[in-house]
C-alpha cells in the first residue's frame, strides 16, 4: 500500500491502494485504472479540493450535523474528508464507481456518517426515490430495503453541494448541471446550499462552455487560496503539479 501524503494523483494511478493521511485521519483507498470509468482512480481535482475544504470551509452554524452531497464521488476521498470534518454525506455515483470502489472505501473508513447511493444524471428529478438506500434513480436492478428506515436515508435539504473531475466531456455538462439545479431547489430553506466544484482545465473551451451553464454565477476561488490550503496541509508540490487545477464556487439560490 502506498503513502500518498505528498504525491499528486497522477502518480499513483497503477497502484491499487492508497494510504491516505488527512488532519487525525488515515484513510485506506482502493481504485482501480480499469479503462471503465474515470471514477473508480483518484483524481487531482479531490486531493485539492479535500484540501481546500479542511482548510478553508467555514462549518455553517447549525443545532444538528450539516448534510452535504457528492456528485461523481468516485473512490470517495472527499466524502470522507468532509466526514472527518463534521459532516454527514450522501456521496453519489454510478453503479460502476459505487459497486467496484465507492462503497468499499465508505465502509472500510467510516462508520455511518456517509451514505453511498447511484445517482444517474440522466433521469429527470421528479423520478429520484429518497427512500431507496442503493440508488436515487430507478433501475432494473434490485433493492434491498430490509432493515432500513426511510428516516435513516439522508436527503434533502443539503447544505453543500460538492462535485469534482465530472466535467471532462461536452455531453456531461447539462446533466450535471441539471442535476445540481434540481439538488438546491430541493433544498430551499432558510440559506441556499453552498456549491462548490473543482475540475482540471485541460480544455479551456469544454471548461468555459460549462461554466456558462451553471444554475448560479460561479465565482474562482484564487489559486492563493488553494496554495496556501496546501501549505497548511504540509503538502510539498511544485506548482507544475498541480496546476490547471481551479475551485469555483457560488450560493444556489435557484
């Protein structure tokens, strides 16, 4: 198993497991390089994402646990980060990413404060079950509810929508924001969820064409931000590493 304390993700793809220390944590991380599904290996945009929200996300000022929820979790790497943090989390994916890494990790690293389930961003929202605990969206596939209450499944309203490494493909983009529009609008409450989104700039046109697409505005967080996230964090990586990498965030108030 390898320590991937200071090495950016592109350097570990082949290996099959990862020890991956955070803040009191260490969290044990399987993935896989399958050629399936980009999910199932950890990305950059996580590890500085995981970062930036340890050190720079402000726990909002609530009585109970704050709820977020993950789209395109992937090996889980944030979701748990955000646990370790105080939150409870529904991280979501396909059934691929949840069947072959997602669920795995969440279940050898926590002990029920994240919840995985398949969320496909294809459905229309007003077909998603919140009472189902394998997956948001129907399927063909089996459910097994037994032992389950619906009062246990986490669901809206989230106070934080995170995603990141999904916007790598022109025909994902209306999906996911689709999908986001209808997340905070099932969230309506006294505040709007906060939406925070990272992805890797390797096509500026693909990555402006969809930000042009968000519900809201989105605002870049400055790349000082992130850097200094990373110094904190005591992570040693020349720029080259992790550069391209960019956080945009905005308040969905949709």
């Amino acid at each position: 198993m390898q320590h991937a304390q200071t090495l950016p993700a592109h350097q570990t793809k082949h290996l099959p497991s990862l020890e991956y220390p955070f803040l009191d944590h260490t969290f044990h991380i399987a993935q896989s390089d399958d050629g399936r599904s980009n999910g199932t290996a950890l990305w950059l945009g996580a590890q500085i994402l995981s970062h930036y929200l340890a050190y720079q996300l402000k726990l909002p000022s609530l009585q109970s646990r704050p709820r977020a929820v993950e789209l395109g979790s992937g090996v889980g790497l944030t979701a748990l980060v955000l646990s370790a943090l105080g939150y409870d989390v529904l991280a979501t994916d396909t059934p691929h990413v949840c069947n072959s890494v997602l669920r795995h990790n969440i279940a050898v690293n926590t002990a029920g404060a994240v919840q995985v389930r398949e969320l496909d961003w294809t459905v229309d929202s007003d077909r998603w079950s919140w009472n189902d605990p394998i997956r948001i969206t129907p399927t063909d596939g089996p459910s097994d509810t037994r032992g389950t209450s619906a009062h246990d499944l986490l669901a809206p309203p989230f106070d934080l929508i995170i995603s990141s490494d999904t916007l790598y493909d022109a025909s994902l983009i209306q999906p996911f924001f689709r999908t986001v529009r209808a997340l905070a609008a099932s969230s309506r409450g006294t505040k709007p969820p906060l939406f925070l989104l990272a992805l890797e700039r390797r096509d500026p046109q693909l990555i402006d064409a969809a930000l042009a697409c968000a519900p809201v505005p989105l605002t870049q967080v400055p790349i000082k931000k992130i850097r200094k996230a990373l110094e904190r964090a005591q992570i040693q990586w020349d720029t080259s590493d992790w550069e391209g990498v960019e956080i945009w965030k905005g308040s969905l108030d949709v």
